[in-house]
C-alpha cells in the first residue's frame, strides 16, 4: 500500500514536468495575430506545446464578447476557441 502512494505521488511531481510549453517566436506570435484578428481576437499569452504535436496556444486572448483561450494548428488555423 505504502509503495501505490510513493508511485501516485511521485508521479504528480514528477509527471507534469514534461507538459511545459515554449515562448513562440516573433514570427510565429505575428502569424498567429493575423490567424485570429478575423474573429475580433488580440493579444494573450501565446505559446507553442512542446509534445510535439506543432499546436500553438492562445491563453485569455481577448475578443470582442470576452476572453478566450484559442488553439491553432502548426499551419496557424483555429482548431478552437474555449471561452474563459
């Protein structure tokens, strides 16, 4: 029993470590503006998840009915939009 709660612990602080994202070039944050002006969307905490799936990450962007977080692909098309 003793070693089932060293294995969950262990991995609740340990396991999340490999999920940080990377800061997104200028190039990149230019391009994914420019992807999300159109739907009245600026600004936000832009970055690109490092799992290797090439998706960027728009947190509490802000748009004209509230604040969004907003995904794109590595081709910077809107995969979603998730209203905070």
């Amino acid at each position: 029993m003793r070693s089932i709660a060293i294995a969950v612990l262990a991995l609740a602080c340990f396991g999340t470590g490999a999920r940080a994202d990377e800061k997104v070039s200028q190039a990149e944050a230019k391009s994914i503006q420019e992807a999300i002006e159109p739907s009245g969307c600026f600004g936000g905490e832009m970055e690109k998840e490092t799992e290797g799936t090439g998706v960027y990450e728009v947190d509490d962007a802000t748009c004209k009915d509230g604040q969004y977080d907003i995904k794109l692909d590595k081709d910077f098309n809107v995969l979603s939009m998730t209203r905070d």
